[in-house]
C-alpha cells in the first residue's frame, strides 16, 4: 500500500437527519476509504489502520464527515449494537427514575434464547435507570426484554417503535425484530456500520448513555425493591486514552462486532466495526481507528 495512488471515487454519505454529507473520499487497494481534501489522486497514508473485520465505518460525531469506510453500507445482522437502539428510544419515552419490575418472562426469554443476562431477579423492581446498565455493561438480554415490554408496551410495539425511530434517524439500511439482536427462527434483524454509526453518534449525545457506555464496572447494593448486582462492562476499549463508550455484540451469524466512540481535543468520533473473526482484535482496531482519525482532524 505504501506509495499507492488511489482514485478519488466522489462517493458522498447518504443524506440524513442530523448528519451532513460526506466529502469525496478515496478507495484503497482493500476496499476501505478515507475521506479526501480535494478532487486530486491522493498517495494513501501508510499508516491508515487495517481492517479484518466484513465493514468498518468511522466519521466525526458532530459535523457527520466520514473519515473511514469499508463497505460501510452492507446490510448484516448487527448482534447486541442493537442494544443501543434500545437504550436509545426508551429513553425517548422514559425517565430515569421511572420503575420497571421484572417478570418471570424477562428472565425466561434470556435464558431461552441462550443470551447474556443481567442476572435480573424474577419479582425485583429497577429504575430505568439501573436496567440501562444492566442492558449495556453486561449486554442483558433480560433487561431488553423487560424494557421493551414494558415501552411498547409489549415488545412487538417497542420494536415496531424502533425501526420507525432508525427511518426518522435516516437509518435506512435498519431492520430490526427484537430489541436485543438475538438470532430468531424468523430471520434476522440487519443494519450497516454506516447506520449503527450514525446512531452511535445520536446516543452519545444522550447525557445517561454517555454516561452508562463508559462505565467499566456498575454495582446497586440491596434493597428492599431488589437484590444487589454487579455489572462489567464488556467493552474493553473502555480505558484506553480517549475511548468513552459504546457497545460490544456477537452471534454466530453476526461475529465480534463493536461500536465505539473516542474524544480528543472536544472532538467525538463514533465508529462501528462488524463482523470480525477475532474477539479482541475489534478492540485494538477500533483504538488504532480512533487515534489514526484524531490525527487525520487534527492534522
């Protein structure tokens, strides 16, 4: 790749609410792109990260400028990213300290469906708040549920809820059937990086997902509403310089995905990396995109 010249394309990002379009960008030998200053060919940095997952997709949380692409529209099953959509839109409808008791369904339908879990009690009573770390830090596929039902309500309403907040998003490539991402008998949900970037880039501007994405470790004491708990983060990113989120996720179909946003110098980038073979490989990459970026603006 060093030394490689590549060909302005004159690609742009679809238009969307809440994102401005794309500048022209450059295609490299393996498909990604990076987003380009002018019309001209341009010599492809030696250092822009390698990518071995299926698609990758960063861009800057405020202005909407894509700075990395690679097949960032390809529709695929996005795992637990889903999440984030859930998190997103209960908190459109939600507060905070509004109360939610789970049911034996919740928990039922977790551990039918072989999903992480929160470990959520039968019986306890959680704020809104607390089930949202128990959905995003230990990726709960119970307290999706119990989110879901009880803001559809019922979880076929919430998840018709969801795909009309992605189109209104400009999430066009989104299709989701359940709020967790699980695989169901009935096909898959699907979405790009591109679009699960651009709701990266809305949920972060969500002053309690901000906060809940970048906590490593949560623990509620006992009370008399509910048992104690501990939830940990999955996202090993978090703790790297500048990582302040979002959200990790895998199934068979799906791989190691990851979306994730860094901040330096009062710039948020938001990135999405999907289907990756390697686990932790999703973490270093998505460290090295976040670094190699920052530099690219700040440059």
């Amino acid at each position: 790749m060093a030394g490689a010249l590549a060909l302005v394309t004159g690609l742009t990002a679809p238009a969307q609410a809440g994102v401005t379009p794309a500048p022209a960008v450059v295609s490299t030998e393996n498909g990604a792109h990076v987003s380009a200053a002018n019309g001209a060919p341009v010599s492809v940095a030696t250092d822009a990260p390698a990518v071995y997952g299926r698609a990758a997709y960063l861009m800057d949380a405020a202005s909407g400028e894509v700075l990395f692409d690679k097949d960032g529209t390809e529709r695929m099953p996005v795992a637990s990213l889903t999440k984030t959509m859930t998190a997103y839109l209960v908190l459109r409808t939600a507060k905070p300290t509004d109360v939610v008791r789970i049911r034996p369904e919740d928990v039922a339908y977790a551990e039918d469906g072989g999903g992480t879990t929160a470990d959520l009690r039968p019986g306890d009573r959680l704020t809104v708040g607390e089930l949202l770390y128990g959905l995003m830090l230990p990726s709960g596929a119970d307290a999706a549920h119990a989110l879901a039902r009880t803001y559809g309500p019922g979880v076929e309403g919430f998840v018709t809820k969801m795909n009309a907040t992605a189109r209104s998003l400009g999430m066009n490539d989104t299709h989701y059937v359940n709020a967790d991402g699980l695989p169901t008998p009935g096909g898959d949900g699907y979405s790009t990086a591109r679009d699960q970037a651009v709701l990266a880039a809305k949920a972060m501007q969500v002053p309690l997902i901000k906060e809940v994405a970048g906590t490593r470790r949560h623990d509620l004491d006992a009370t008399d509403e509910h048992r104690s708990y501990g939830w940990r983060n999955t996202n090993r990113l978090l703790g790297t310089p500048g990582a302040i989120g979002l959200k990790t996720g895998f199934t068979r179909a799906a791989g190691y995905c990851l979306a994730f946003a860094g901040e330096s110098d009062g710039r948020v980038l938001v990135g999405v990396l999907l289907d990756e073979s390697v686990s932790s490989r999703r973490f270093s990459t998505a460290e090295a995109l976040l670094s190699w970026g920052s530099a690219r603006q700040s440059a």
